[in-house]
C-alpha cells in the first residue's frame, strides 16, 4: 500500500507539473502571438473580399462602422466592400477618369501606374516606369496630374499625349519628393512636398551627404537614370500652389503643416484640408503628428486661419491620414493607417465641424482615397496591396 500511496504520489506530482509546464508554454506562445499579431477587430471569421467571395448576406455591411447616426445617410445598404485587385507592393494615388471610365494609380515600389476598368474589370500596366509615382489627380479638363517622387517633380499628362512638368524647383532648389496634387477652378494646381521619396523603396536616397543619404553609404545611383545622380534634398517640407501662368508659390510652410501629405480642397474652394503625417528620411524638423490641418482660401489664393481641423483619434486609436478626398457636402473622408492596431485601417469620414461620422474598415493599411464610378458615389481605396471600392450614398466633390 505504501509503494502505491508513493507511485501516485509521482503521477499526481507529475501530472501537476506537466500541466503547470502546458500552462506556461501556452501563456508565453500567446504572449509572443499577441506580440506578432494584435488581436484583431475584423470581422470574425474573418471575411473574404475578392470579387470571388461568398454574397455579403447583412443589409448594412458589418466593415461600415457609424459613430454618428447622420452617417448612415452617406452610405449605402446592400452595398458590400469589395476587393477590385491585389497585387501591389504599395498603391497609392487612385483618382478617377469619367470620360475613359477607369481609376488610375500608382505602384510606386514597382515604379508603375496602373489602371482598372471599369466595364469588365480588367487591370494593366498603365505607365512604366512612372518615376515612382505617387499621387494622382484629373484637372477640369480632364487631363492626368501626377506627383513625382523620383524624379522630384509635378507632371501633367496632356490630351495629346505629351507630358508637361508644371513645377520641378522653387527658388532655383529641387523640391524634396512631391506626393499628392489637386486642381482649383481658376487653372491653379496645389501639391505638397514631403521627403518621402528620399528612400531606397520609394524613389532614391540623396547623394552622398544629403540628409537621407548622410554618411554616403547609400549608392543612389543605382538603377536610376544618371541625372538623378546628384539630387539631395535642398529644403523644408511645404506645400505649393502652381499658377497658370507657371509661377510657383509656397502656400504653407514646414512649420504650417510638416510632412504634408494628401490635400484636398472643400466643395466651395474656400478651404483647403492637409493631412500631415509623420517624419521622413532626411528629416530634421517637427516632422507631423498623424493630423489633419485645415486653412481658409482667400481671395488671393493665400492661407490663414490654420487649425486643426481632427486629431485622427477612434476609440483612442491614432488612425494617420494619408490621402483626403471631400464629398458635395463638405465631409472629410480620409484614408486611414492605424499601423498595428488591427482593425482600424480603412476610411474614416468627419463632418466639416470635425466631428466623426464613421469609418469603412478594410483589412489592410489605406493610403489614398478618390471618390469615381459614372455617378461619382463609388469610393475607390488604395490599401497597400490592393484596391478596394464600396457604393455610397453621395457624390465626391469633383473633379476627380
């Protein structure tokens, strides 16, 4: 009785460590799963959006998220999110052309443009190379604008095929790595210039001693055409306007809006909403706070009043804009980069007092926005590798 009393003295003895031991492999294996991957707030399971995916059976789609019951009136029932396509390293800069029915945007790691169309769907190869490309605008007469980072420029892309570069320096320096470009009624074209381009991934590092290439370990030469041999970046971030007649003033200065990133003016042109973002290679000043900063137009074409217009706080989430777009009303739709916090990446969508109306949740990071479709109430998201797109229930301010 004795050696049985001790042998189940062992196996009870065992049988607690080995369950203290399976207790703490499984804590630290979900220790170091949290630690790779946050828990996520997607929809679970988790959903398929790929134009294969089973039919979206909810009558509000569960990734439509209101904070404010007036947002329900910008979007649209039974209209689900729906991938369009995969297959970036990094899409950027969507906008819409109405007369050929097709979104525009841009790869910039591929260096490439691409395009969807609308009648069968179908994607290709739009421009290559695209001097790494970013952000992408239509003009009132319907011709392409594009900001350069490579090759550190604004471009515009004529009717007859010809390309004019509408602005390449201020004040004898090269810009820094132009990134989004919107039109204004009276022929003027407004960009910003943050220092995002300034990489290997993204366009080209300075040359040796450039504030993103400081120590000369970077040969920026290669893979590039020779002239870019020599840029470094020459000045502060800032924001631009470029007049008909090709004159070049700054709008806004670093210390306006750093790290200025997507723009777009309001239905009426009488303000003008920035998102500024956080810093980039070769920075050195305030570098942005994951903000969206809004000015008033003047008559002139000057700026005052600066405010912040939102903080980009959900649920005390930092959702980082990128691109912004506004809708007839003058809602703020913007794109959303919540980094690791799974979940709140997508859309968010304010009022023009600011407040949170709601956000579109997509299950990658969203670094531009346009809205397009023949009646302009389709919203268009590029999302890191992707292109997403949901029906609304209102239009884009245009042009697109």
């Amino acid at each position: 009785m004795k050696l049985k009393h001790q042998d189940l003295s062992r196996r009870q003895a065992l049988v607690a460590m080995g369950a203290a031991t399976a207790t703490l492999a499984a804590g630290t294996a979900n220790a170091q799963s949290s630690a790779v991957e946050p828990p996520s707030t997607i929809t679970t399971p988790r959903r398929n959006f790929g134009p294969k995916a089973d039919p979206n059976v909810y009558f509000w789609d569960p990734d439509v998220i209101a904070a404010d019951d007036r947002f329900w009136g910008l979007m649209q029932p039974n209209a689900p999110i729906q991938r369009l396509w995969t297959g970036a390293l990094w899409a950027e800069g969507p906008a819409w052309n109405a007369q050929g029915r097709y979104l525009v945007w841009s790869d910039i790691p591929n260096n490439r443009q691409l395009r969807w169309l609308e009648e069968d769907g179908h994607v290709s190869e739009f421009r290559e190379p695209s001097n790494n490309s970013n952000g992408n605008s239509f003009d009132f007469q319907g011709r392409q604008l594009t900001a350069e980072h490579l090759t550190r420029r604004v471009v515009r892309y004529e009717n007859d095929g010809s390309t004019t570069i509408l602005a390449d320096r201020f004040e004898g320096k090269r810009f820094n790595s132009p990134n989004d470009i919107v039109a204004h009624p009276d022929g003027s074209y407004w960009f910003t210039d943050p220092p995002y381009g300034g990489q290997l991934y993204e366009g080209a590092p300075d040359a040796a001693g450039g504030p993103s290439n400081p120590d000369g370990l970077f040969n920026n030469r290669l893979g590039q055409p020779p002239e870019i041999g020599d840029a470094v970046r020459e000045m502060e971030t800032a924001c631009y306007r470029v007049d008909a007649d090709g004159n070049v003033t700054r709008v806004a200065t670093e210390a306006d809006a750093p790290d200025p990133n997507g723009l777009c003016f309001s239905p009426d042109y009488k303000t003008l909403y920035v998102a500024s973002t956080g810093k980039g290679p070769g920075d050195t000043g305030p570098g942005g706070e994951g903000i969206i900063i809004a000015f008033d137009v003047n008559d002139d074409n000057t700026l005052s009043n600066r405010r912040v217009f939102s903080d980009c706080l959900v649920d005390d989430v930092k959702c980082g804009p990128d691109g912004v777009r506004c809708d007839v009303a003058g809602n703020v739709w913007a794109s959303s980069n919540a980094g690791r916090n799974v979940g709140y990446s997508g859309v968010t969508v304010w009022t023009p007092d600011g407040t949170l109306l709601g956000r579109i949740r997509i299950p990658e990071i969203c670094g531009n926005i346009c809205f397009g479709g023949p009646k302009r109430n389709r919203l268009f998201m590029a999302a890191s590798q992707s292109i997403y797109s949901v029906y609304v229930g209102t239009q884009g301010a245009g042009p697109a």
